[in-house]
RNA sequence: GGAACGUUAGCUCAGCUGGGAGAGCAUUCGCUUGACGUGUGAAAGGUCACAGGUUCGAGCCCUGUACGUUCCACCA
C-alpha cells in the first residue's frame, strides 16, 4: 500500500520521531571498514558548561553536511563527537553553585570540590549533546568522548611527559598574565586587549646627592613605581647620557634606583625616561633580565598591595593609584597628568584588568614546535578555506611566545610533577615517586596547577581515536579529512592542534580547515548575554523546525564570513520546506499503485527529458560546489531548481497530460509520473545534507522500501541524461509562455478570457519542434489561457487584429481584435524595436571589432555571432508587426 | 603601529579561473488555475564606494583614496 504524506508540514511531529529512528537504524556509526576510504570530522568539543547557541548550531550544521554527503558518496563517515571540561568555566559555574548553596570552596578541598565538578558535568554535561541532536546531528554518539575521560587524559600525560623529556616543557619563573579575580594565570590567546581612556601622570624622581635635580617619567601606572628597580634612557639620546649611572631616590619609599641606558627605549614617546618595574611589566621584564635588576612584586594574587607596598599594603590596586598620585603631589613629585588612551588587556572569560606578574609556572617552548606547523600550510598539507586565514595563521605562528600551560585551579589535568617534602626536589613522572633520589626522602606532594584547558583540546584529533595507543581506528581514521570551526578559536584551537599532530602523529591533523564566521542579530551586533540579543536556536527549531533553521544557516554565506540572522530568513527556509512538501504531497497523490514501468528516454516527452537533463547538471554542479565547501551556492541550486523548474514549470506542465485518458495519453503519462517520481527522489538525495528530516521524510513515503535516505548513493552526472535539444525546445516554450503571460498583463486581459493562439513559425525547424512540443503537451493551452493553438509555418492571417509576441523563432498571435489598440501596439513595438536595435549594435561593434575577433576566445565569438543573427531575424519580425499598423 | 575583510536593488547578502548584474525579504499590479495564499503570475528598482591603470572586454585583476568592520601589536 502506498503510503501518504500528512496534510500539512508540520516539522515538530518529524523531527524527533525520525531522528530517534536514525539513532535506532544505527545510521550514524563508523568503523573500521577497509572496502571503503574513511571520511573523517572531529567535533569542536562543546563545553560541558555550555549552552546550545548560534555559534554551535552553524558549526555544526556545516559539519552535519559534510558528514551526511561523504556518507552518502560511500564513504566510511565519522563524525566524532565529544565534550569539553572547559577548566575555568567549570570551576566558576561550580564555585557559584556551591557558594549558593553556603559551601565554601576552600573549605571544602581539593578532593571534595572535583567530586561536585564530576556531579556536575554527570548532571549537565550532556545537556549540550542532547542539543545537538534537535539540530539533527549525525555524530557517532557512541563514541562519544570527553577531553578528561581516562583515554583522553592517557594521552594528555602522554604529550606531557614527552615534551618534558624533550625539554619542549619546562617550568620557570616568568612573567605571566593574571587574572586577579579567576586567581590563575592565562595565555597570551586568552587576553583581549581593549584601549581604555587613562591617564599618563608625569613623575620627577629626585636624583640621589643633588638638590632639585630630577628624573621626569611618565606612566599610566603610578602603582607600580613601588616595584621600580630602574629609570631607562635610550644611550643616544644626549639629553640623559651624563645620568646614566647616577642613583635616584624612589620618591614614596627608601629605596634608591639606578639609571640605565637600554634601547628599547623611545627617546619620541613620552619624557624619553622609563621607569622600570620588572616584575609588573612584560617589556620591563625583558630591561630587567638583561641589566640584572632585581623583580620586586608588590601585589598579591588579589591584585591588592602586598607589604612590598610600605604603607598602602592592602588597597587594592586602583586605590593605592589614587593615594599614591595624591602623595606624590603633595611632595611637590606631581608634574602634570595628561589623559591618555592605551590598549589594556582583560581576561576574556571575565572581563578582569589582566596583571602582568612574575610567577613560577609551567610553559611550553614553541619555537620547535611552531615550524612544523608553519611548513604544513607553505608545503600545502594543510589549507585554509577561504585561503586569506592562513596569513592570521601564519602571522600569529611566527611570532609566537611560549605557552603558559599551568593554570592555579583544579579542575582539570593535574601537572605529572612531585616534590619531595624532605630536599623540595623536584621529580615529573606519570605517578608519584617512591624515593628521591637525592635524599631517599618518602613523601612526596604533587604539583598543584593543573594544564590549561587548551592543552588537552589540542590532542582532541588523536586523542579521541585511541592514541597513545595505535588503536585500529587511530590508523584508519586519522589524520582526519577536514575540521569545521570559527575564526575566533583559530589560535586558541586550531595552530595547538596542528603542533599537537606533527609533534606527536608526524602529520597534520587534518588536510582542510574550513572556517565560518559569526552568526549576528539583525542589527550586525555580536549576540551576546549581556545585550540579551542573543537568539536560542532551540527556539527556532520549535517554531519553524531544524531543517529551515539549518537551511537559514548556509543560505548566501560564504565560508569565513559574519552573518546577521533573520527571522524572515527563517520564514522563507520554511516556507522552502512546506513547498517541496506540498509538491511530494502532489506527486504521491499521482502516483498508481502499481509498479511505474521505466520508460526508455526515447518515449519520454520532451519536458520530461528536459527535467531529467536539467537535474543532470543540478547534479554536477551541487558536487562541484559541495567540493570546494561553497555550501551556500550548493544549496541555492537545489533550492532554485526545485522551486522554479521543478515546481514552477514542470509540476505545471505535468498537470496537462493528467486528463488525457486515451492510450497515447496513457503511456505518456507513465513515463511523467516516473519522471516526477526520479527527479524528487534525486533532489531530495541531494537535499538530504542540508534538510535532512524533511527529505527523509519524503523519500521514504516515495520509496517505500527504502529504510532511510541516509544511505543512499549520492546522485552522479550520467552522459544519458544530457537532452540539449529538449533544454532549448523547452526553453522555446518558456519564451512563449512568458511571452504571452506579458502581454496579458499589459494588455489587462482577465484571466478567465480563453484566446486562440496562432504560432507562425520562422522556419520548418521550428515548426517541427513547435508541432512536437505542443503535441506533446496535452492541454497546452491551460498555461497561456489559450482554447486553441495552431501552429503556422510563416505568415498567417492570423495577423489580422492581432497582438503579437516576437520570439526568437517564431512569432505568436492573440487574435483578439477588442484587445488590439493601433496607437499602444505601435508605441510597444516600437519600444520593442529600439531595444533590439541597441542589441544589435552592441554585438555588430563588438564583431567589427578586429582585436576582439582575433583576441577573444573563438566560442566567445561564436556566441556572438549567434546573437546577431537571432537579434537581425527579430528585428525583421517586429519590423513585420509594425508594418501592419502603418 | 601593522594586517585582513567589507563597500553590489529600499534592507540582508550571493556573484566560481574577467565575456551582457542575481536571490531572499520589502514595494506595486493581477490570480480561489485540479499540491502549496507558508501559494502563484507579472512589474518596478543598481553610473557594482571613488579615482587611475592593465585588457578587445573589469563588479571581478593592479595601484591609490574614502568610509566601515574585525584581528594582531610590549610605546612606558
């Protein structure tokens, strides 16, 4: 029995039930299958704290395209799946938490906070998953894996101890960014830098055994003279070489200061007069190291004045600014303040004023690291799409720092290093030591910081398929074929995985990184939880489903540009979906019961050949495109051939053989209805990636004994199926149709008025192909309105009362004398006429041109040539109408 | 201070290696035509930011300018 579509659209009564039907089918799994090539994506790895947003629903969809293509090219798929413990997040979202509840984080430990950490992810952590399968995602989830499940953190102690042994790690005390509200220190890639309006105050420092002899500097940060060991002058600049040498008095404390000559400073910027705090500035840092200064730190990990800070010990450190700016102009030391706007870098999860900060922390050594890397996208093995990333790529590579990878909380993976509570040795192993070697001391404490989140992220391509361990699903799936993810994690992610893979597998991790941008509200703005701006595509799909949402996200987008998102963008994505619904509905309603015989090409009509011709490039061109990752193209050519020559012209001329009953009618009838039944079912394969419930659901009511879609070989280019000549007896027939449609129009005839029609033709070839569409057609009048047609080779007397459509091969007639007024039809003949007389001049310039005739290519040529003659006959033809009038 | 991207119809954006400017939405005028008014037929709307250059030919390539967006950057 043939089954039916519902009445309406209705996305949400699919939706679920299908993708509950894909999970059971097992449709989303991969294994090691050596009959077929692997086709492998890595899933950017949501975090556990997260919230399905638009950024996850684009990047996910793309990649649930390009899974569900390959899939259906016959590749073994795998899209692999997993979640994030996301260090800082967690431990912030679990600290509240339990803050609310009245517990205390420091109160509680280590041990006890982990296990409400676990809780936590095992209560919410898969929330985000349950997200993405609404989106229809078709991940093996039955490899799901999390970045700090026991493989993964394998692998992480794994890397860490190799680049430990290779020196690539080491632990130092530097100067590092802190986040005085999260307490840790973060990477260079976690820090924005904002520009921020300030101040530059103008200080003297009184020179050491001189009356009212002065040093004038100028800083944004008055705070941190308390941490000055220095006053640098550049050594050329005249102005200062007799002070190099001499000692100033640190106004504000007892301390005395030397003044050194170092180039980096700018003799333009400023006083020509840098204080030096070492321990609270990067550049300062580097004066520091090469003159040998000593680092004072006067902050606590609070950002609060340590005892360093002599009476403001404890403000915190905009307060002692203040004081300290007060004080300093009370002595007379205040020279002028001058507002000033400069760059200030925050932590980007929080917001908080970063301090730079001399620390003991771990860091890895990049400049090894970085070449291999950088060799991949120069040699080719790596590429960028669009291509313009790899410069951001690159430039943030070759001038990269070394890598703070510790971080001060607890949540994640805990460094592999111990020190012995006896001698403090230090001793990094995969477990704890039983001796020290250098005392035989017993005891030993693991090293408290744990490795930035990054760190582990970073194996994700490998780490996920088993590695360490050469696991048969490492050697068939990996190196993965292509990684989907946004700009904005390009160096967070994407270059830490790259120096992951060639480090540790010998290859990229991947071939392609296909890069999006990100998904704007309506007004350009970043959607954001503080605007409230932000759109919940969870909502989208319960109002309008996920398939229009999914179409919304790749419809006109190229890769690795913004988009503003539109509700009435999602509109029309629905409004598709209901349309390509409500044609399935039609069709099937057509359809026999019975088995429909495959008809040979040559006893198809010639719309029927034209569809099929037509679909035949679709084809081509929606794997081309899908091939270079232009999504966006590729599903606007399913979406246009679908609606305007599947829907719009060939349902309607299918309509006009329905009613012949009579034998010939009959046969010709079968062969539209298998014509109809192939053209859907193709375009829903090819629809399938992008709307995959909807042409789920369709082609399995079409083809009632296919299980799925899914698994569907993808529709190829087939040489049977190019019909030129029936693409330009059809397009002969749009022209006329269009034709008198307008002139209806123009003419205000009412729809209801029937008119004969009388087609004389140019010449026997297109009478022939006129006598043949037409006969071809059955009710071929229904879409011109016409009772009657006649074709006539030539003139007719048709002529006479007449309106007339000029075509390229032939010139139709309404002979309806009521509508014919002499004084319009010789001014819209006229206007006809002008404008085939300015086409042909373009083209007869363009022909009399001799450079463009020897230059141009010959089929360009060809082309134009073409034009003329057809333009000239037309001409002629309109010249014909007018003379009638005259 | 560098760099990238953008500037195309009223709005949002496509436009592949250069060969007569496209879509969606909005607008105007028609249509209960056997699936769809979430539809259908038609119309209007663009010196492709500006100025040069290359070319037989430029929205597309090159140079410069203006405006916008974003990224990177240790001028205290």
């Amino acid at each position: 029995m043939r089954k039916e579509l519902a009445k309406t659209y209705d996305p949400n009564g699919l939706e679920d039930r299908l993708y509950e039907k894909w999970l059971r089918g097992g449709y989303f799994r991969a294994s090691v299958n050596p009959d077929r090539k692997p086709f492998t994506i890595v899933m950017p790895p949501p975090n556990i704290t997260g919230q399905l947003h638009m950024g996850h629903a684009l990047d996910n969809t793309l990649q649930d395209i390009l899974t569900r293509w390959k899939r259906m090219q016959g590749f073994e798929a795998l899209w692999q799946p997993g979640t994030d413990h996301a260090a800082i997040a967690t431990e912030v979202k679990v600290t509240e938490s339990l803050r609310e509840q009245g517990i205390d984080k420091e109160k509680i430990g280590r041990e006890e906070f982990l296990r409400y950490c676990w809780d936590w992810r095992k209560e919410y952590g898969g929330r985000i998953i349950n997200q993405l399968h609404r989106l229809g995602s078709s991940a093996d989830w039955d490899k799901e894996r999390f970045t700090m499940d026991e493989g993964c953190s394998e692998a992480v102690l794994t890397v860490f101890l190799k680049l430990y042994e290779k020196g690539y790690i080491y632990k130092g005390s530097r100067i590092v960014n802190w986040c005085p509200k999260c307490q840790t220190s973060i990477s260079d890639a976690e820090v924005e830098h904002e520009d921020q309006d300030g101040f530059f105050w103008y200080i003297r420092y009184p020179v050491a055994g001189e009356e009212n002899m002065f040093v004038e500097v100028a800083t944004t940060r008055p705070e941190t003279m308390l941490g000055d060991t220095a006053v640098a002058v550049n050594p050329r600049d005249d102005r200062f070489t007799h002070l190099i040498g001499r000692t100033l008095k640190l106004p504000l404390t007892d301390r005395e200061i030397p003044v050194i000559a170092d180039e980096y400073v700018d003799m333009e910027f400023g006083t020509g007069c840098v204080k030096i705090t070492p321990a609270h500035d990067p550049n300062d840092f580097e004066v520091g190291k090469r003159h040998s200064l000593e680092e004072i730190c006067v902050l606590n990990d609070d950002a609060t004045m340590n005892e360093k800070g002599g009476k403001y010990a404890g403000l915190d450190r905009y307060e002692a600014r203040r004081r300290i700016v007060r004080d300093l102009e009370d002595l007379g030391l205040l020279v002028k303040v001058v507002p000033h706007s400069h760059a200030v870098g925050t932590h980007d999860r929080c917001g908080t004023t970063v301090e730079p900060m001399v620390k003991q922390q771990w860091f890895v050594r990049m400049d090894e690291l970085a070449k291999p890397a950088i060799e991949a996208v120069k040699n080719g093995e790596l590429t960028f799409v669009p291509e313009r990333y790899t410069k951001i790529y690159l430039h943030w590579l070759e001038n990269i720092h070394d890598w703070c990878i510790s971080r001060q909380l607890w949540w994640g993976h805990r460094i592999p290093a111990y020190y012995c509570r006896k001698c403090g040795k230090m001793i990094v192993s995969r477990t704890a030591p039983d001796t020290c070697p250098d005392c035989g001391g017993d005891s030993f404490e693991q090293d408290p910081d744990t490795l930035d989140t990054w760190f582990s992220s970073a194996l994700w391509p490998f780490s996920t398929l088993g590695w360490p361990e050469e696991t048969p699903e490492y050697r068939y799936f990996y190196p993965t074929d292509v990684l989907v993810t946004g700009y904005d994690i390009i160096f967070f992610w994407v270059i830490r995985m790259v120096f992951s893979g060639y480090e540790q597998t010998g290859k990229s991790p991947f071939h392609h990184v296909l890069i999006h941008g990100l998904v704007r509200d309506s007004q350009g703005r970043k959607m954001s939880k503080s605007l409230g701006n932000g759109i919940d595509p969870l909502d989208v799909i319960d109002r309008y489903g996920a398939d229009a949402l999914r179409l919304t996200l790749v419809t006109g987008n190229a890769p690795g540009n913004d988009m503003r998102f539109y509700w009435e963008q999602v509109e029309a994505s629905r409004n598709f979906a209901n349309k390509i619904w409500n044609a399935s509905r039609f069709i099937m309603m057509n359809l026999p019961d019975g088995e429909i015989r495959t008809p040979d090409p040559a006893e198809l009509k010639p719309a029927d050949r034209w569809i099929l011709s037509r679909i035949n490039t679709v084809v081509r061109e929606v794997t081309e495109n899908m091939d270079r990752y232009e999504l966006g193209i590729a599903v606007q050519k399913i979406h246009d051939f679908l609606w305007d020559e599947f829907c719009d012209w060939y349902i309607e001329m299918a309509k006009l053989t329905f009613g012949d009953e009579s034998p010939e009618g009959m046969k010709a009838k079968n062969g539209t209805l298998w014509t109809l039944r192939e053209v859907l079912g193709e375009s829903m394969k090819l629809l399938h990636p992008y709307m995959p419930f909807i042409t789920e659901e369709i082609y399995c009511t079409l083809n009632p004994e296919a299980e799925t879609v899914m698994t569907e070989a993808w529709p190829a280019w087939s040489e049977e199926r190019c019909f030129p000549e029936d693409e330009s007896m059809i397009s002969a027939y749009q022209e006329l149709v269009r034709g008198i449609r307008n002139i209806r129009m123009e003419m205000n005839v009412p729809a209801k008025t029937k008119t004969d029609l009388v087609i004389a033709c140019k010449d026997e070839g297109a009478e022939r192909d006129f006598r043949k569409l037409l006969a071809s057609m059955g009710d071929a009048g229904r879409m011109v309105s016409a009772k009657k047609i006649e074709i006539a080779g030539g003139r007719t007397e048709a002529e006479e009362g007449s309106v007339s459509v000029v075509m390229s091969r032939a010139t139709a007639y309404i002979p309806l004398s009521e509508l014919v007024d002499r004084e319009k039809e010789i001014a819209r003949l006229t206007d006809e006429l002008g404008k085939m007389v300015k086409e042909i001049a373009r083209a007869e310039g363009m022909l009399a041109n001799p450079k463009f005739v020897s230059k141009a290519p010959a089929a360009k040529v060809e082309e134009e040539r073409a034009k003329l003659a057809r333009y000239v006959a037309m001409r002629q033809q309109i010249e014909e109408q007018l003379e009638r009038f005259k």
